[in-house]
C-alpha cells in the first residue's frame, strides 16, 4: 500500500480533541471524602472546647476583609491538617487554601487540592448548624473530584467528574443526587448571599428586590458550598452569588454540576474581588433565571474598589 505523503494530504476528519486522563477520578473522590469528614470532625469536636460554656475564647476570633468578616482558630487549624494530611497522602500536590494561600500553577497534570476549611465562619461562631468543609481535587484548572461536608449534621455530598454526585451519611445508603424538575420561574426557591463589604453589600440587595418579584421566594443560608449542594439535592431550585473565591465553589460547583444543574462560573483564577458571578439553577428554569438575571444586572460583576 502507497502512503501519500504528507505534504500532498489534506484531511477532512477533524482532529479529536485529547480526552482527559480520568482514570484516578475514583481515587482522587475517595481521597476528597476523607479529607473533608476527617476536617469536618476535627471543626464538630473543637467548636464547644473554643465557644462552649467556659471556654476562654477572647483571641479565638478575628477579622480579615472588614470587622464583620471572622476567621477563627478553628479555621487555621483546619486548613493546617489539611495541608498535613495531603502532604503525607500525596506529596506532589499542591494545596489552595482560603488561610494560607497558594495559587494554582500552570500544570495540566498536577492536582491542586482547593479547601475551604469551615464555609460559613459566621454560621459557625454563633451556633447556626450550617457550615461546611470543602474539599475540591482540581486538575488545569478544572474541579475533577470534590466533597462538602455538612459539619453541624455530619452529611457528605461529592462527585466525582463523569461519576455523579451523592449524599451520604452514616447508617444509610448514598443517594444519587438530581435538580428539582421544576420548570416556572415564578415556582423557583433562590438562594443567595451576601458580601461583608458594604458597597458590594448594597449593590447585592438592590438585584434582590429586582429579581424577587420574579420568584417564588429568597433565601440565605450563609455558605456557598452547602447552597450548590442544596441546589444539586432539590432543597432549593438556584442559588447566585457575586465575589466567590475558588475554594467557595470549586467543589460544590462539581457536585450540582454532576446532578445536573445549570451553572454560571468565573475563571478558576478570579479573585472574589472581581465580583463575578457564580449561578446554579434547576435545568428547566435556568435558560428563564439566566435571561432574568441578563436584564436585571445581575450578570455583570460587584467588583470592590
């Protein structure tokens, strides 16, 4: 058989383009679910040592962007065994943390471990049962496997890119997660959030009353990672935000995705200081939500001075 040489030859199949390696997903799920419960026990045990009767907490708390934005020692510690546990389970990755730091370098194969050691630090210093860990496993800038985990009810969402998403809990089988099949807008329970800084602050409370005569209602949970796990179980219909920072949603994110919800993401690399948009909302109401928030403003970023 004569081949044609290639100078001479034009072809008219398109070049596939290169599939990602997934073969490790399963592990690097695994890897996220312990890393999340093991941190998640370690914030449900030290809570009462720190904030319970008789506990000297005067230095436990301080602030970081403004005084209304708290970050415990329960924070640091967390994120610390973190970073231990990854550098013992797997030496050559690198951590993403919202205390310490890190940034994601520009390696395609290199897994970047992206943790949010207590989502909800107001939540959790007032006794509010809803905050969370999250652990998310990125890879070229793309969430591969994640886990969030519900510290106060002790619950575990993850998924695994490709794999689906679950809820598991001690005792009970994992349930397969799924969107609400809700399909009108004017049925839709959205959640939001809200910034510590009061420009961002005002701006995100003049798109509320603009998008609320449009739904059934509002809520305000205060953590973004268990908001897009809400949205991935049915417990809400969509949930947005503006400002997020990576370790906010690079794991929940995955989760909704994976139970197919909608979403809107900024880059992996957008400081929550741009002020861009995260949005996840139900399949049958997100092309209606998602033009909503086209004519209202919403799409468009709070970005602090």
């Amino acid at each position: 058989m004569d081949l044609v040489p290639e100078s001479n030859f034009t072809s008219t199949v398109p070049t596939p383009t290169p599939k990602p390696d997934t073969s490790d997903i399963a592990e690097l799920r695994r890897l996220a679910v312990h890393l999340a419960e093991t941190a998640a026990a370690h914030v449900r045990a030290r809570r009462p040592e720190v904030f319970g009767p008789g506990a000297q907490a005067d230095d436990a708390v301080q602030s970081k962007s403004t005084p209304t934005d708290p970050v415990t020692i329960v924070d640091t510690e967390t994120e610390a065994l973190v970073r231990r546990m990854v550098a013992e389970l797997r030496p050559g990755d690198r951590v993403v943390g919202e205390e310490d730091g890190g940034s994601l370098a520009d390696d395609p194969d290199l897994v970047h471990w992206v943790v949010d050691p207590i989502d909800g630090t107001v939540n959790f210093v007032y006794g509010i049962p809803s905050y969370s860990v999250s652990v998310a496993a990125v890879r070229g800038g793309v969430s591969v496997a994640g886990a969030v985990t519900d510290v106060a009810h002790a619950v575990t969402y993850s998924a695994g890119l490709g794999q689906g998403a679950h809820r598991a809990e001690a005792g009970l089988e994992p349930i397969r997660l799924r969107a609400n099949p809700v399909d009108t807008l004017e049925m839709a329970l959205v959640a939001t959030g809200f910034a510590y800084a009061t420009d961002r602050r005002i701006r995100q409370g003049e798109l509320v009353a603009r998008v609320l005569p449009h739904i059934r209602d509002i809520r305000r949970f205060g953590s973004a990672a268990l908001d897009l796990c809400a949205v991935a179980q049915g417990r809400t219909d969509a949930y947005y935000e503006h400002g997020l920072n990576l370790w906010d949603w690079a794991a929940g994110a995955l989760i909704a995705a994976e139970s197919g919800v909608r979403l809107i993401l900024p880059g992996p690399d957008s400081p929550g200081t741009a002020g861009e948009l995260v949005a996840a909302a139900a399949p049958g109401i997100a092309d209606e939500l998602f033009g909503l928030f086209e004519r209202t403003d919403v799409t468009a970023p709070i970005a602090l001075g």
